[in-house]
C-alpha cells in the first residue's frame, strides 16, 4: 500500500461508505457508527477506496489497519522529532541517550546497539558525536581495555530530562480523543500484533 506514511492521498472522498453487499462478499462489515465517520474520512480510506475500485477481488482490509499504523507512525515521528531538532539530536542519538537514563545503569557499546535495535556501527558512530558533546562519557574496563563503559554526563542526563515530559505531554494529548477503556484496548491489540511481528507471539491455532 502507498501514499500512507506521510503524504495525503489525492480523492478523499468522505462521503463513499462501505457498500451493504460487502458483508455477503466476505468483507468485513462496515465500522460502528461512532467511527465511520474518522474511518470513511482520513488518507487511508482513500487510499483503500482507490484500490477497492481499480481491484475489486482483492481484500483491502488489512490496509486500514497497517495502513493507519503507518500513517500514525509517521505523523507522531513528524511531531515528536521536533524538540530534538531544536536540541540538535537525531532520534537514533536520542534513542542511544534514553537507553541510557531508563536502565539507569553504565552500558557497554554492544548492550546500546540491542537495546536501541542498532547496529554496531552505526552506534559507535553515534557515541562519537555525544562524547563530543559532552552529553556521554565512556570509562574503560580494567580488566579488559578493549572494551568500554559508557553513561550520561550531567548535561546528558538534563537534556533527557527536559524534552521527555515534553513528549509525553503531546502523546497524552494526542490520545485523548480515546477513553482511557480505549487506550488499554488499543494498547493490549497493539501488543499481540508486536509479539507477532517480534516473532514471540503464539500462532498456533486455537
């Protein structure tokens, strides 16, 4: 699926609800009333309409979940990487420093890269640029100089600090517009769907 990550989808026509007949031909049945509205209305559903006419055989339903997934991923990455921006980070260097205040604990370059999905390289880049900083200071191991400690600075620690809660306050606003019944729901589906895609869900059938 295209044009879901970031770009609107040209044709948002709100109005072209799911046709009736969908349900005898195997497509899931329409959404409930509270959120056909937002369904019917966003990129997405555009996108999907699209498809659904140039290839009515095909099941587009797994568009409107992986495809929002997608949007909203982008969306959110959009917004949130802009107090880093303004704290010249990148979001991989902000992963490495969260990395760092959340265990709470010194890090060696290996134990950075699997905690931010990173690969080597890429970190011992990075650590480079938040030594340089002064946002990161390393300490070598005395039994075995090859390999290196590394932990936040104060100055690290204080930048940590200071964009999280702003992060966290747009998220919170962001999720409003849900229940909190509605964000435990989401949060739970999301989760299986991860565990999945982690390769640690249970797919054995029933």
């Amino acid at each position: 699926m295209t044009a879901t990550n970031g770009e609107p989808a040209p044709g948002s026509d709100a109005g072209n609800a799911r046709p009736e007949n969908d349900v005898a031909a195997g497509v899931r049945p329409p959404y409930p009333p509270a959120l056909a509205g937002a369904a019917q209305s966003d990129t997405v559903a555009a996108v999907v309409r699209q498809w659904r006419a140039v290839r009515p055989e095909l099941d587009t339903a797994p568009m409107e979940v992986i495809g929002r997934i997608n949007r909203c991923a982008a969306l959110l990455q959009q917004a949130e990487d802009a107090p880093l921006r303004r704290a010249g980070l990148s979001r991989p260097e902000f992963d490495l420093l969260g990395a760092l205040r959340r265990t709470g604990h010194e890090l060696t370059p290996g134990e950075l890269a699997r905690e931010t999905f990173s690969s080597g390289a890429a970190v011992t880049k990075r650590l480079k640029q938040l030594t340089e900083r002064g946002l990161v200071e390393r300490r070598g191991d005395t039994r075995d100089r090859r390999v290196a400690h590394l932990r936040l600075t104060d100055t690290g620690r204080d930048l940590v600090d200071g964009i999280l809660p702003e992060q966290l306050a747009y998220e919170t606003a962001v999720l409003s517009v849900l229940a909190p019944e509605g964000q435990d729901e989401l949060a739970g589906r999301l989760a299986v769907l991860l565990s999945r895609l982690e390769g640690r869900a249970d797919t054995r059938p029933a």
